[in-house]
C-alpha cells in the first residue's frame, strides 16, 4: 500500500515528540521546534475561524491530542536544557525577558494572568461547552432519524440523501462525543505546564547555586527569566489552542485517507496560512526573536497559500469546464421521458399556505403524522402503504389540498392555517360563532373557530380538530377506501416472503402449485376492498390452501377466507354479549338474485333486471338510514352464498354498508333484526 506524504508529514511529527522525551536537542533546534509549535497553535485557530461546518474539522480531536504531546515534549526538552546548559535557545530567552519587559514580578504576573485565563475561562468554558453538546446531539438523534425515515417516506429526499443525513448524525455524533472528552488534553497540558514551571525554578536554582557557584540572588534572576519564558512559550500555545476549541465546539469521523484528511483540513484554506505566515514573519521582525527562522517560516506559509489557492482556482475553472461539458452534452441527448412515465401511488398536493404544517423548520408535524398513518394502516389492515409523496401546488388555492391516487385527484378540502374546525356531536345544543364548513372526510356540518374560542367550544362538548388531523384524517379514510387497489404483485410477493420465514411448507405448497401470485392478491383486494384485515396471513394462506385444489374463483375463495376469519370479523362489528341491531335480506330477494347469476370465463355477474335492482336499492337505503337514525352501524346479513353478490349490487350506491353472512358471524355473538330488505 502506497504511503501518501500526508502520513509521512503526521508520522514524523509525532515521532519527533518521542525523540525529544528521551534525547536532548540543540537550542537551535528548539527554537525551530518552538517556532513551528506556534505557527501549528496559530493555523489551528485561524482554520477553526473560517471553517463553514464543525464536521469539516473532524479530526479536530485528534489534533488536540498531537498538539498536546508534541507541546509536552518542547516542555521536557526545554527543561533539559534550562537544567543542564542553562541556555534553552533564543526563544525562551526573549519570552523571559521581552514579554516581562524585564521585571521578574511583571513575568510572573504576566504568566499567572495566562493560566487563570487558561484554566477559569476557555477550558472551563469549552469542557462544559462540549459536555453540553454532546449530550443534547446524543439525546436529539432518534429525533432526526425519524425525520428522516418521514422525509423518505413523504418522497422529499431519495434513498442516497437519506443515508448521506444518517451517515452526518452520525459522524456529528462522534464528533462531539470525542471532542467531550479531548477538551480534557488542553486541561491537563496547562495543569503539567504549570508543575513543570516550578521544577524548572526550584530545580535550576539548586543547580546554579550547588553546580554553577552561583549565589541564591544570581541563580533566582537567571532561572526565574528563562522559567517565565519557558511557561510562556508554552502557555501562549496552548492558550490558542484552547480557544480554538471554544470556537469549533461552539459552532465527526471521515470515510478517507488519516493522514490526506487531517493535512487537507490544516492546510486547505489559502486565507488561513496567510494570516499565519503574516503573524510569524512580523514576529520575527518587531521582536528580538530570530528574524532568519521566523521571517523564513512566515514565508513558508504565505507561499504554501499562495500554492494552495493556485490549485483550487485550476480545480474550480476545471470543474467549471467540466459541469459545461456535461450540460453540453445532456442537450445534445435524445431526451430521456422514462422518468415522466412514474405514476406515484398516493399524492398530498396542497397550497401554499398549508406549507407551515408541512415543514418541521417552522414547528409543522404533517410529515411525521403521515408517518404515522402508514404505521396505522400497517397495524389495521395489515398492509404497507405506498410511500406518500407531500408536494406543494402554487396553482391550488392558499388553503387548499388535494389527494391523488395514481395520478389521479379523488378528494380535496380546505382549512383555515390557526383556526380549528369545530363538531358537534349531536347533543350540544348551544352554538357558537364561527365559519361554517363541513368536515372533509364524512362531509358532517362543521364550524371554524379562533384559537381564543376553543376552550370554551371543548367545555361546551364540541369536538375541536386541529388542521393537520383534519388532513391526516382526511388522508387516512382516503388511503383505507382505495387500499385495496393500492395492493400491487409486489406488496403479495412481500408479504408472501414474510410469511415464509416462519411458514415455509405452506408457502410452498399454495405458491405457485395452487395459485399464482395474481389470483391470492386478488382475494386479498377483495378483502380489503371491505376493510377486513389481512395481517392473519397465515389462516388466509391455511385457508386458500384448503380449498384453492377444488376452485379458482377469487369471489369464491374470498367467502373461505372469510368464514375462517369469522372472529375476527366479528369483533369488529359487534360487541361480545351486548344484542347488536341488524338488517336481514328477504330469503324470495335472496333467491332472486340467486337465479340471476350467470357464469363466464373471467368470473360470475348478475343479470338482474333494473327494475328490480332500482326497488332493492331504494329498500336497502330504507333500511340503512332506520339503522343509523337508531345510532348502529348499517349491517346487513344474509345467507352465505348470496352475500357476496348483494355486495356488489350496493357497494356503488352504499359504500359504507356492511355485509354480512350468517357463517361469518361468531355463535357468541347475539343478534336482533330490526328490518328486513324487501322489494
């Protein structure tokens, strides 16, 4: 594997950390050394200063923790020298001096100020700074993971985009997860720096008193300077380090090359060495340090930009001719219309006005309630529900919305942004002021109130809606009637598979032996065409298993399936040992419609004469509206082998009434015929 020179540049710098733990340097090289510490401790922070995003630093952490092992190991070579020679270079000299204008006093002063600001200021502030955010980014994940599964869900992102946000979350993540517990490098540095301080002071002063021959007086002036220099040049790093922190934590993990990454964030930014090499070079020219070393480096960095921002203007102008190139090319290209054949399955158009409910930046939960809805049909119905696409319509009205299904509108409505839409249940019998309305999904008399008059329409026993569950709800009937055509080849195959990880001898006698795929989804949308739940797809499957050997007829096999799910059924409709009002068919009705039937290829029909349709009807509605004046649910029960034909003859006129055979019924189940269909 190719070592790149980014990892041969971090390699060597943290092995010339090492190198100075165990050999002592020239105080040529330290100055050297020293130098380029505080141009490393200076690009950091002028980096952090213009770096956009806190992930484009990601390896923020880790610089931390090579910065503060390479400044530790300045700090013992500089104490080696300090003790053995007492001559620890250029730089720690004229720290000691200039920056103390001489004074021991104003040194020691001087370096005190730093540490405090060090330890009381930026490192208490930054450690508790990334404690914080940690914790909050950490708590706000699930948060923004279900945003994102309800931005996937809604068609506002695709499959790529989602990953690329989880992948972000995560890295951020990480990122402040480390960073919480790197801040506590710079905070041990300055606590070490501190404690070497004084070895340096009371170590050199017995060496220049017991080694030197120098008196007490000599020995503390002498030891004292280079001790405040030494603290200095130390600290001043650090202290910029420190304060990068602040900033960066205040505003992470790559999937690329350490060493490429790491150096590419450091020396990436043209304005960054810049203002580094400016800084290094006026130090080396308004200050007694050595003009060679740091007018020299400060040259290095401003050329090193100057390279730098020569090679993003050739990537931009190259990537500029390349975007045209492509552009060119696209027109050039027959024009590809595969994309405009998509049909999405479900459709939530609205205008812009309802744009607040949808976005989650202004306080909007549409997008998680439609989230939810898909969750409740799963649970209901036991079907998935197409992904469904939220689109704004600037041709709807402000306030109006339409539901499409296949490309096709089959409802809308309208509501009022801060208002909320007001029922009455039936038995409230003082009005209220407001703007009268019907609900969209059961088009019952409604009333639009402020939000200054909803407690007092709750307390007066009104049902207070908000708009977004108007459109959820509106939305959700809308899914529950079509679902059944929403139910694709796929979706059976899906469920198919499901079943035959726990199931697999069934499924492999029933698919393909028995049926195909096609005939078990069309006694599925039979099903759910009538709202009878599938998620028993193991009785359903016993059942078409059963049977499918002695018939192929779907409407046939449906009536199986339904007897076999005659519990289920029936605690949907009725209530266990409370007597429960139907409407039963006429046995001569009965027999009528049973010697209309005719049989064909592609299935059986009614020949029935419209007159006779026109009368059953006409009693059929008779008889549904005494069933809802007495508060129950429109049921009619009927003998098996006619139910599923009266069905059909009513389901066009009544969509809402229910059903039923007799053998579908559960025995525990008591009934009461109120009425009796005749013509």
């Amino acid at each position: 594997m190719r070592i790149s020179k980014a990892d041969i540049g971090v390699a060597l710098y943290i092995l010339a950390a090492f190198v100075m733990f165990i050999i002592s340097i020239p105080s040529w090289v330290l100055d050297i050394l020293l130098a380029f510490n505080m141009s490393i401790a200076f690009l950091i922070l002028f980096t952090v200063m213009f770096t956009k995003e806190v992930l484009d630093m990601s390896f923020f952490p880790t610089m931390l923790l090579f910065t503060t092992i390479f400044r530790i190991a300045l700090n013992v070579s500089s104490t080696k020298l300090i003790l053995i020679t007492g001559n620890p270079g250029n730089v720690v000299e004229t720290f000691g001096n200039y920056v103390g204008g001489g004074n021991l006093v104003v040194g020691f002063i001087i370096f005190i100020i730093l540490i405090l600001i060090q330890f009381l200021v930026i490192n208490k502030g930054s450690e508790r700074v990334a404690e914080v955010t940690a914790r909050f980014t950490l708590d706000a994940m699930p948060g923004k993971q279900m945003a994102i599964d309800a931005d996937l869900n809604t068609g506002a992102i695709t499959d790529v985009e989602a990953k690329a946000r989880r992948e972000k979350i995560q890295q951020e993540s990480s990122f402040f997860g480390s960073m919480d517990g790197a801040v506590k490098y710079v905070k041990g540095d300055a606590i070490a720096g501190l404690i070497i301080t004084v070895i340096n002071l009371v170590g050199g002063m017995i060496t220049g008193i017991m080694f030197q021959g120098m008196d007490a007086a000599a020995a503390l002036s002498r030891y004292a300077i280079l001790t405040i220099g030494d603290g200095l040049v130390s600290q001043i790093p650090s202290l910029v380090i420190s304060l990068s922190t602040g900033i960066l934590v205040t505003k992470g993990s790559k999937d690329a090359d350490f060493g490429h990454v790491l150096v590419g964030q450091l020396f990436g930014l043209p304005r960054a060495l810049y203002m580094v090499g400016a800084v290094i070079a006026f130090l080396g020219i308004a200050t007694p340090l050595n003009p060679v070393i740091f007018v020299a480096l400060g040259m290095v960095f401003i050329i090193a930009g100057r390279t730098v921002q020569g090679t993003l203007e050739t990537a931009n102008v190259e990537a500029a001719v390349d975007e045209d190139e492509v552009a060119a090319e696209e027109v050039r290209q027959p024009e590809n219309v595969n994309t405009l054949l998509q049909v999405d399955p479900i459709e939530l158009e609205f205008g812009y006005g309802i744009i607040p409910l949808a976005d989650v930046n202004q306080g909007g939960d549409l997008l998680d309630r439609v989230v939810m809805i898909r969750r409740q049909i799963a649970l209901e119905l036991g079907t998935v529900v197409p992904i469904i696409r939220l689109r704004d319509n600037i041709q709807l009205n402000p306030n109006q919305y339409i539901i499409k299904i296949k490309g096709i509108q089959v409802s809308e409505g309208e509501i009022l942004f801060d208002h909320y839409m007001a029922m009455n249940p039936g038995y409230v019998e003082e009005e209220i002021t407001g703007i009268p309305t019907f609900e969209p999904s059961f088009h019952l008399p409604a009333i639009w109130i402020t939000e200054n008059q909803r407690e007092r329409a709750e307390s007066l026993g009104y049902t207070v809606v908000d708009p977004p569950s108007i459109i959820a709800t509106h939305l959700t009937e809308i899914i529950r009637e079509h679902i059944a055509e929403l139910m694709t080849r796929q979706d059976v195959q899906n469920l198919v598979n499901n079943l035959k990880e726990s199931n697999p001898v069934l499924v492999d006698e029933l698919v393909p032996k028995l049926m195909s795929l096609g005939d078990i989804q069309k006694v599925l949308q039979n099903l759910l065409s009538e709202s009878i739940s599938i998620r028993d797809l193991l009785t359903i499957a016993e059942t078409l298993a059963d049977y499918a050997s002695t018939t192929h007829d779907p409407d046939i096999l449906t009536e199986y399936v339904r007897v076999a799910l005659k519990r289920a059924i029936s605690n949907k409709y009725f209530s266990m040992g409370d007597s429960s009002s139907v409407v039963t068919l006429d046995p001569k009705i009965e027999q009528e419609i049973m010697a209309s039937v005719k049989q064909s290829e592609q299935g059986s029909y009614l020949t029935l004469d419209p007159t006779r349709i026109k009368a059953i009807i006409q009693s059929t509605g008779q008889e549904k509206e005494k069933l809802e004046q007495m508060g129950k649910n429109p049921i009619v029960v009927t003998s098996p082998i006619v139910r599923t034909y009266f069905k059909k003859l009513t389901e066009d006129y009544y969509r809402d009434l229910v059903v039923l055979s007799y053998n579908e019924i559960d025995s525990d189940v008591e009934l009461q015929s109120v009425g009796m269909i005749t013509a």
